[in-house]
C-alpha cells in the first residue's frame, strides 16, 4: 500500500477534534451547570474533561499505534441537564462523576459487568436517551421564539452548512452565535475582564449520595457505556480495527475520575467522530492513522487551555442563543436514537414507555427521570414479552 505523507493523518485529526469539542462544549457547560455547578465550576470542568480526553487519546494512539480516539460523553452532558441539582448538590455531582470513572474502568477489569451493560437492551437505553435529548432539542423552537433576531441566523447557517458541509454544521452554527454574542457584547457595552479569560481550576471535594450515584452515575455510566463506548467499538470494528477493550476502559475510566474533582463528567471512546481520525479521510497508509489521533489529542489539550474563555463567552450570550446551539448540535443524535429505539417492533411500546418518562423531567424520591425510564422500560418490556411467549 502506498506511503501517504504524514501531513494527511495530522490534519484529519486536528479536524476530528476541533469539529468534536466545537459542537457539544456548549452542551457540556450546560449539562455541568444544571447539576450545581457554578460558572467558575462548570468553566473548571470543560477544561478538565477536554484536556482528559485528549491526553487519553494520544495515550492509546501511541500505546497501541491504533487511531483510537477518546470523547466526552456528549449523550452524557445531555443527560445531566435533565437530571437537575441532586440531594447534596454540586459536590454529590462530584461524587457522581468519580462513581461513573470506577464503573467505567471495572467494566474492562471484570468481565461479567461489560456482559451486564451489553445485556441491556439497545431499544430501551437509546428511548432514554432520546427523551433525555428531547427537551435540549426544544431549545432550537424556544430559543426563536424568545430571541428571533439573535437565534435566526444560527439556525440558517446550520442549515446551509447541513445542505452544503454537513460535518460542519455544528461548528459554524457556533461561529455564527459567537458573532451574534460579539455584536450583542458591543451593542451593551458589556466587556468580561481578563481574569475570565484565563485558565484556571476550580477543585471539588466530592461527597457521595444516594440520589447522586442512583440518579446521575448509574444514568450516566449506562449512557456513556451505550451510546459511546460500545458504539465506538463498533465503529472502529467496521474500520478494520480491534479497538483493545480492557485497556481502553481502564484508561477512559481513570482519566473520567483524576478530571471529576475539577468538575468533568466522563470521558469515553469516540463514537461519531472516530470516522474522522480512522477512516479514510486519515490517509491511504493505514499504519499512519493513528497519528490523526495523537494530533486530534494535542489539539484538544490546547483547546482545554483555552476553554474558559469560550465558557465566559457563552455565559454572556444573549437569550436563546445557547439553547439554540446546543439543541442543533444534538439533533442529529436525537434522530440517531429515536431510530434505534423503534427499530425492533416488538420493543416499540417499551421504548415509547421509556422515551416519555425520560421526557417527562420527573424526580421521584431525589432520583431522575433517566433512572426511571430504564426502569419502566426494562420492566415494561419484561412483562410484555412474557404474556406473548404465553399466548
């Protein structure tokens, strides 16, 4: 196979993480906000994650020579604006958060756990995470209709670049609500100070609940688990590559616990985006490819160095703007899950069971709708398939 010149795989993964932390950081500074965290916390928390994930993802590509690349958990952040502020708040979060990286890596050390999480059906979790997606969805519609002049141009811009450059269309939705956000700065006459625009950490002392291991870890390590990590593996399957499980586990695990105390949620393998950096966009010479990753990586480190000053940005950002955004950036997932959830006929009235109680927002003692939709669901389902094996 021919030698192509190294200069294609770094530049496919510079692509693959900008494209990646630009459509969803706006999702994660939310998620991180709604479960308690401050604007220095939540601020503190991309920084961690973002620079979490691209140090796994130069660590496996280099440790394996594979163009494994590692993510946060988009699907997660999403959950957690769902979730709400849990018994115990942002510290409990904290906890949460260090819970998910333990059950992360223990799903490669012991084996009958990843059987668990494979023996959970795919129907079911992807209605739970749809309905969890449903209401950041919303935000494109409520955001017009609170804020048109400011949420119009994103959403026709996300639209050309949909038509035109679909792997692009999140991104410059972004670009296109910083320059709403610039001209709203000027017309205000607002300026942050340049203490915001600064790195800087915010450290956690994590506290441990029962509503927030129930209600965001559990949620969130089954979120992360199927529509990220086992996805990834998929598609990285389809690719040609083995993707090494234990090691990649224990390594995604171990960087969503040392990033917690900062305030990240959870990092994972790459699922939509790892085309990006091991498909052939990389380059011809497959052997080369991982070098798309340990690109992507840098990229992502540098890009968390910076992140505090795009989080103070969003934070100025005029009404229904950031809404807007976020909803267009998971649209596509949206789709994605209601699609899986409703493949299998015979599974559509628990899926729907479960899509509605995810949607519905509700906390039942201290614990989250996502919890409950697995559970109506799984129980749902376990009922009416019996009764037809009976009949």
């Amino acid at each position: 196979m021919p030698r192509g010149p190294w200069t294609t795989p770094v530049a496919a993964g510079i692509v693959s993480g900008l494209v990646g932390f630009t459509s969803a950081f706006v999702v994660v500074l939310q998620g991180l906000a709604a479960v308690g965290a401050s604007p220095d916390e939540a601020a503190s928390g991309l920084l961690a994650v973002t620079i979490a994930m691209g140090v796994a993802s130069i660590v496996m590509a280099v440790a394996t020579r594979l163009p494994i690349t590692v993510a946060w958990s988009t699907p997660g952040a999403a959950l957690l604006v769902g979730t709400g502020v849990v018994d115990g708040g942002w510290p409990a979060a904290v906890g949460a958060f260090l819970v998910t990286g333990v059950l992360v890596a223990l799903t490669g050390l012991v084996p009958w756990l990843g059987r668990a999480i494979a023996a959970i059906p795919t129907s079911i979790a992807q209605a739970m995470l749809a309905g969890v997606l449903l209401q950041l969805c919303l935000g494109v519609v409520t955001g017009l209709a609170a804020n048109p002049l400011a949420v119009a141009p994103v959403v026709v811009v996300w639209i050309a670049a949909s038509r035109l450059a679909p792997r692009f269309a999140a991104p410059l939705a972004f670009a296109t609500a910083a320059i709403v956000i610039a001209i709203h700065l000027g017309a205000t006459g607002v300026a942050p100070a340049a203490s915001e625009l600064t790195p800087h950490v915010a450290i956690t002392t994590p506290t441990f609940t029962v509503a927030g291991i129930v209600g965001i870890a559990l949620p969130l390590f089954l979120v992360t688990m199927a529509s990220q990590n086992v996805p990834g593996v998929a598609v990285m399957r389809g690719l040609g590559y083995t993707v090494p499980w234990r090691p990649t586990m224990v390594v995604t695990g171990a960087g969503t616990m040392l990033a917690a105390p900062l305030g990240g949620h959870a990092i994972n393998l790459a699922a939509i985006s790892a085309a990006l950096a091991a498909g052939p966009d990389a380059g011809e010479d497959r052997s080369r490819r991982w070098l798309a990753s340990v690109s992507s990586g840098t990229l992502l480190v540098v890009l968390g160095i910076g992140s505090s000053a795009l989080a103070t940005l969003v934070g100025l950002a005029p009404v229904g703007v950031v809404a807007a955004v976020a909803g267009l950036a998971l649209l596509g997932t949206l789709a994605s899950s209601l699609h899986a959830a409703l493949d299998d006929a015979a599974d559509r009235i628990p899926a729907v069971a479960a899509f509605a109680v995810a949607a519905s927002g509700i906390a039942i003692a201290g614990v989250s709708a996502a919890f409950w939709a697995l559970v109506v669901g799984i129980l749902l389902r376990a009922v009416l398939r019996g009764w037809r094996r009976a009949g």
